[in-house]
C-alpha cells in the first residue's frame, strides 16, 4: 500500500514538472510568432521569407522527435529532457545578438530543439500512469501546448517596453529555472526503459504501417495546424484588422490558449468515448470553422431596380476570433485522440510511434507557415492561409471515412448497440 501510494505521488509530480517544463519549451519554440514582426520590418521581408523564419525552429523540433523518442524507450525520459533544455539555453541567449537574416535562421535551427521535447515527455509521463488512465496523463502534458499563449502574453510586454532583444534573454533565464526544477522533482524508474537497438532507420520502417501513416496525416492538421497558425495569428490580426501587436497577440492567445489547455479534456474524453468519436467529430467542427475562415474579405455591386448597390461579405474580428477558438478547442481535442489511438495500437512502442507521429505533425507545422507566405505573396489574400488548411482537412475526413467509419457496422448483429 505505501508503494503504490509513493508511486502515485511520483507520477503526478513528474507529470506536473513534465507539464511545466514542456510549456516552456513549447513557449520558445513559438517565440518567432510575436518578435518575428518587429524582426520582420527590420529586415524587410516578404511574408514568404517571415513564413521560412517562424518555421525554422519548428524544422529542428520535428526532425529531432524521432530519434528523442527511441532515445527515451532506451536511456528514460528523465536524463534525456534535461540534456535538452541544457543544449537550448545558450542558443537562446544567443538569439538577442543576431543582426542578419541568416543569423536567425541558423540560430533558431538551435533553438527549435526545445520542440522535440514533446516526444520525451509524453512516453516518459506514460508509463507512470496505468493503461486506463495514459489518455489523459498524455493529454494533461500536451496541455504544455499552451506555452505558444504563454509567448503572446509575455514576449508582447517585454518587447514593447524594452525592446525584441530582451525576449531571448529573458527566456533563455526561464528555461534554466524550469531546467532546474525539473531535476529536483522528476524521477527515473528502470522498469519504463525499453531495451532496444532499434536505428533510427529502422524505426522510419514503421511509416509502412498504414495506421501509423493516417496518424501521422491527423497529427499534420491538428498539431501541425496549431503550430502553424499560433506562428502566423498575431501578424494576421495585425494586417488584416490593422491593431497593434499587444492587442492582436492577445486576440490571437483566444486560439492559442484553448488550443493548449484544454487537449487534457480531450485526453480524458478520448478515454471515455475512443480515439476514433473523438477524432471524427474534431475533424468535422474544424472543416466547417476553416471552411469560414477561408472566405476573404469582398465587396460586391448588383444593380437593382434604383441603381446599382454595394454589398460587403466578410469576418469582422469578433466573429473571426470565435472560429479560432472553436477552431482551437476542436485541434487540442485532436491532438489528444490521436495519441490515444498511438496508446491503444502501440502500447508497448509508445516513445518510437508518438516520434514519428509527432515528426509528422512538427513537418506539418514547418511546412504550413512557408505556404502560408508564399499564398499570400502569389494570390495577396490573406485567408488563403485557412483555405489550405481546409484541403487538408478534407484529405483526413476522406481518409478516416474510408478506413474507419466505413468499415463500423451500423445496421444489424455487429452495429454499436445491437445488444444494448
């Protein structure tokens, strides 16, 4: 009885400290998104370029996921999410004397590994927790997403006061108090090492799987999405609504936040109802909010019996900032179902599986934010943003539908309730 109460006690402490440090991390890995627009008029950049800027850290932090899960399975998630934070500090700091574009870029390079944490932390909280109960362990430290609405409180604050170069610093001090509290109150236990010798070659074989590629296309939109639009919110607002950048952030921390917070409800509603209720109906909510948020601003003439008469058709900014947080409920909801299925299907490979997934989802983050600057500098519409986004979507309804609900009986002996 004393055991297992001391090791219940040791897994809700590094679950919390996990919780903890991952926000942080998930806080700098976004920092781009709010001191990237004071950047960007510095340098002059077209939204192609600032879309390859605030990507960049997100490119690390995806490539790195792999082999930091394979990692934890072997050495534990302990030793390796302190290794992490340690090597991210002093490109941090760094960051607050970079004068070139290329100096950004480089440095955020660095600076993106604070990304990968994610892939250690979610095995390594796991295996603390029984089966029943790993959703929602999972989905109270993914929760740590909520650092991309921690930025957009604080970086705003400090670079209006005293300037974009304060931020780094000021994060990379964070980061080696956060590092620190993690040491002293996160555990190791032998038992949650997995043996293995597994290449990172290897474990790339995995992508064969179909389950775990679908998983890899919901984990693009839902997690790759959120990184993606948390990068591009704040200079959306600030150019399409014209506010400035403490108001748009702040708006903009209404998809963020939600987004971050609430994907341990997911977590726990994916342990009641399934992966796939969840996902299924996450899917549908976002494809109907994109499918809004995609229709650009327009002024249209008809002529009518006295004359010709102008109409306009568009979001204004309050009914914009209520899809984004729909929007951003139904992607912390996603992020935490599709982990589940990981759970369920490879329970005893939690920490390679959730690495690849999590590179898919980290690419997706990558790649959306360049596309985003590339459509608007080739069409000059800012909603071709969520237009994208809306086809992509549509390729996982498609998917799901054909691989999952297709195959769910639901007339006669097999359907769901047949036996009630």
């Amino acid at each position: 009885m004393g055991s297992e109460l001391s090791n219940s006690r040791k897994a809700w402490s590094v679950l919390i400290v996990s919780t903890l440090a991952f926000t942080v991390c998930f806080m700098v890995w976004m920092m781009f998104g709010v001191i990237g627009i004071p950047i960007k008029k510095m340098l002059n950049l077209n939204a192609t370029e600032f879309g390859l800027l605030t990507a960049t850290p997100v490119l690390t932090g995806s490539l790195v996921r792999v082999p930091l899960g394979i990692w934890t399975d072997k050495y534990g998630g302990r030793i390796v999410m302190v290794v992490l934070m340690a090597i991210t500090v002093p490109a941090i700091w760094l960051m607050s004397y970079a004068t070139e574009y290329w100096h950004f870029i480089v440095i955020g390079l660095f600076v993106g590994l604070a990304g990968g944490s994610f892939s250690v932390g979610t095995p390594y909280v796991a295996r603390w927790f029984p089966k029943s109960r790993q959703g929602t362990a999972m989905g109270v430290y993914g929760a740590g997403n909520s650092g991309a609405a921690v930025n957009k409180f604080i970086a705003p604050v400090l670079l209006v006061a005293f300037g974009w170069a304060l931020v780094p610093q000021v994060y990379a001090v964070i980061m080696l108090g956060t590092l620190v509290l993690f040491w002293l109150f996160s555990y190791s236990d032998p038992k949650h090492l997995v043996s293995s010798n597994v290449s990172f070659g290897d474990q790339l074989k995995a992508l064969k799987d179909p389950k775990v590629l679908k998983y890899c296309q919901y984990y693009s939109i839902v997690f790759g999405g959120y990184v993606a639009l948390s990068l591009w919110m704040v200079q959306y607002y600030v150019g399409e609504y014209g506010l400035d950048i403490r108001t748009a952030a702040l708006l903009a921390a209404c998809f963020s936040l939600p987004g971050g917070v609430l994907r341990a409800v997911g977590g726990v509603l994916s342990d009641k109802f399934g992966a796939h209720s969840v996902t299924w109906w996450v899917m549908w909510v976002s494809w109907v909010c994109l499918f809004l948020l995609s229709y650009p601003q327009t002024d249209f003439t008809i002529l009518t019996v006295n004359g010709p008469a102008t109409f306009h058709l568009g979001l204004n900014i309050y009914a914009f900032t209520g899809l984004m947080f729909i929007l951003g409920i139904a992607f912390a909801f996603g992020k935490a179902s599709v982990f589940k299925y990981i759970g369920d299907d490879y329970s005893q490979n939690i920490g390679a599986i959730s690495g690849i997934v999590g590179l898919a989802g980290g690419l997706g983050g990558f790649v959306l934010p360049i596309l985003f600057g590339a459509l608007m500098d080739l069409t000059g519409i800012r909603s071709s943003a969520f237009m994208l986004m809306y086809g992509v979507v549509w390729v996982s309804l498609i998917w799901m539908y054909w691989t999952e609900v297709r195959r769910t009986e639901v007339m006669g002996r097999n359907a769901a309730g047949a036996h009630a």
